[in-house]
C-alpha cells in the first residue's frame, strides 16, 4: 500500500517477516523442536527432514536426532534449501546424533 509517497507495512506484511504482533513485549522464546527419526528408514526419513525443514522460517532451529550418522541427509537438506542452513553436531554417537538444523535467512 502506498501512501503519499511512503510505503505502508501492515500487520500481515510483518508477521510474514517474522515480527510479533504487538511488539517485543508479547514474545516468548519457543523451546526447540526435536525430529527424533531413529527407527525410521532413510529414505522415509530423510521426507520427513526435508518437510520439517521447509516449515522453518528464518531464525527457526531443530534437533534433528539420528541413529546414524546424518552425511547424507544434511546433504540432501543443504541441497534442498540451497545452502540456507547452517548445521551444528550437538552429539555424534555411538547410540545416537543430534543436529541443530537453522534456517538462514535468505
């Protein structure tokens, strides 16, 4: 919207740009969300990566949770957000692997 030469941002538009409506007063930091895909196959898995992973908006971060080691799948996630996310071994093994997978912004 326009308005006399000035551009107008309403509610939405800052929403869309990760703004909480009615300022930093009313947000709350949201605990982390954890992918546990232990058990699951890898191709099954990695679907449910890339879907997880293609909800997050710039600044979200999840603990993705392997049995094995996730080359392969943060590959596939680096590939498929070309490059928009940064990844961080939180734990490597021998029971389990857990990543922090953040989106970058754009």
């Amino acid at each position: 919207m326009r308005d006399g030469g000035h551009t107008l941002i309403d509610e939405i538009d800052l929403i869309a740009l990760g703004h909480m409506p009615g300022g930093a007063a009313l947000a709350r930091p949201r605990p982390l969300a954890h992918l546990d895909l232990t058990g699951l196959d890898p191709q099954a898995a990695r679907q449910v990566a890339l879907a997880e992973v293609a909800r997050l908006v710039p600044g979200d971060t999840i603990i993705v949770v392997t049995a094995d080691a996730p080359f392969a799948l943060l590959d596939a996630l680096h590939s498929a957000t070309d490059g928009r996310c940064l990844f961080e071994y939180l734990a490597t093994g021998p029971e389990a692997w857990a990543t922090a997978v953040s989106r970058l912004d754009s």
